[in-house]
C-alpha cells in the first residue's frame, strides 16, 4: 500500500517504505539516508512489493477517488517517494494520458523503478528526480497530482515540504496524502502460547524507537496541508483486515516485517519476547510462513488537498 510500503529514505520497520509506499517506498526511515546493503535493498524491494500486492485493492480505490476529485486533465503526476514504482504504476495506469515524474533518495530505487517501466512498456511516460522529499522538488511547478505515500512522515521538517509540494503543484492541483499506523499487525493473541500479546507488547516498544527516529509518524496531515495553503478537499480513514484464506504470500510478508521489528528491538525489549518473536522467524513448525491463523490488520489514512486556483 504505502509506505508503501515508500515510499523517500530507508524504511524503519514500521513502514514499507516507502517506503512506500504505500506504500510504496513507503516506509522510508527517519535522517538514516540510504546507505545499506545490496541485501538491505533487496529485502526493502520484497517488503514494498509484498505490501504492494496484498494492499492492491486498496491502492486501486483510492486512486479512483483521487482521480473523481482531479475531475480529468490530469498530465502531469509527481509520485514523492516513489520506492520500487507502486504508486507510479498505478497512477499511470489511473491516468492514461499522464506522464509521471518519480522521485526518490536513492538512486538504486530509481533504477529499478525506471527499469520495470521499460519493461512494461512505460519507459516514455515516467522521468526520474533523485531528490529527498523534504527538500522541495526543484524544477517542477506544473503537477496536477502530487502522490505522497507513507513518505512524508519521514522529513525532518513537515511544513518544508508540503511547502514545496505547493509549489510544484499548478493552482487548482492536488496534493494525495497517504499513511499507515505503522506496518501491518499479523499475529493472533496466543500466537506464542506462553507470551500471549507479544505482538502488541513488540508493537509497543517499537513506539518509543519511532517516536525518537520518526517523531512525525501518526501527524495530522490534514492539519499540515491546510498550514501550507493547500484546501483539504477529502479525508478518509479505513482500518483494513484480512482473514483466511489469506494469499499465499503473506506468510513471506509477516516473516519479512517481523523480521524487520525484531532487528529494531534488539535491546529494546524483554528479552523472553524477543526470543519468541524469533521462534517465530526460525524455519520450525511455528514460523509464520507456516501459519494458517494470521489475520493482516492495518489502518491506512488519505488526504487530498488542493492548491488554491486564486493564489500565486
């Protein structure tokens, strides 16, 4: 979905990135840049694409609502954070007559984002900005859609950068806000028969890491958008859960994201939790890729604001 995941810098556990971005690169982590691992880069692809095919419904309702309040003439679409292309992908698809400029810190995002275009046919409709959200998206000033997925909770400063949304936005053009409570949850209560509620307590604990590197994570975007000069237009929160039969892939996406969480823990909490948690993860009968009891629950929020028609 997204951050994603997606989604602008290296997702936190919480959010696919960005990272996702919904996700997309949705879940993109808070000042840590972008310097990992090729196997740091390949895990963030398989979250943010896991993310992107379970949440795949939901993407899709939400651009059609995007695209009833653009009311058509929309040819120009800025996808800020744009990961591994969720949203990109999407909203080309949404827009058929639109061209998209993607915009992301990594340069190996973009790559592959610019590469899966070409391989889809696509090439001629998607450029490239290698720029950090919060920075301002220097150049452009004619975006009829500017498309935030799980990204901006990740700027150091919030009015920064959804003042340079502004103004890469034409007047009367739209600013799509979306946002998670976090990655999704997956574990029923008894998951870990001696720990019930271990993935709350985890969840928990990963507030306090977020609250310190992801202070804007759970902000009022509204609140933001209105500050920036933009007129919120439409604001939707949808709590989202799936229940078996689940598909197939979501027993690889909770290992993935949990995976993630008990990384990010690591000394942060009880010490018997996070031995469960990894019993959880270790190849035996309870790792969840062998669970038939996870449910996917996830909050996703949207906000769509609009450049004023009468402002400069």
């Amino acid at each position: 979905m997204t951050r994603s995941a997606s989604h602008d810098r290296t997702p936190e556990p919480h959010s696919p990135a960005h990272h996702h971005g919904h996700g997309d690169h949705h879940g993109h982590g808070g000042g840590h840049g972008h310097a990992h691992t090729g196997q740091d880069d390949a895990l963030l692809v398989a979250v943010l694409d896991l993310d992107a095919e379970i949440f795949a419904p939901y993407l899709t309702a939400v651009t059609s609502r995007i695209a009833e309040l653009a009311g058509g003439g929309v040819s120009h679409v800025v996808d800020l954070g744009a990961g591994t292309g969720t949203g990109t992908f999407a909203l080309l698809e949404r827009f058929p007559g639109a061209r998209v400029t993607a915009v992301d810190s990594s340069p190996e995002m973009l790559a592959l984002l610019v590469e899966r275009a070409r391989a889809k046919g696509l090439g001629d409709r998607v450029q490239t900005l290698e720029t950090d959200a919060g920075t301002g998206l220097a150049g452009i000033t004619d975006a009829d859609l500017v498309w935030a997925s799980a990204s901006l909770h990740h700027v150091d400063d919030p009015a920064a950068a959804l003042a340079g949304v502004r103004a890469a936005l034409r007047p009367g053009g739209l600013a799509a806000v979306a946002e998670m409570d976090g990655m999704p949850y997956f574990l029923p209560e008894a998951a870990v028969a001696d720990r019930p509620g271990l993935e709350a307590r985890c969840r928990e604990a990963l507030g306090a890491v977020d609250a310190e590197q992801v202070p804007h994570l759970g902000a009022d975007w509204g609140t933001l958008l209105a500050a920036a000069g933009l007129a919120v237009e439409h604001e939707h929160t949808e709590p989202l859960e799936l229940r078996p039969p689940l598909p197939a892939q979501v027993g690889d996406y909770a290992h993935l994201v949990l995976g993630r969480i008990r990384g990010a823990l690591e000394g942060r909490a009880d010490p018997a939790d996070l031995d469960a948690l990894s019993a959880l993860l270790d190849g035996g009968p309870g790792d969840v890729r062998h669970r038939e009891d996870l449910v996917v629950r996830s909050t996703r929020e949207l906000w769509v604001a609009r450049r004023p028609a009468d402002t400069a």
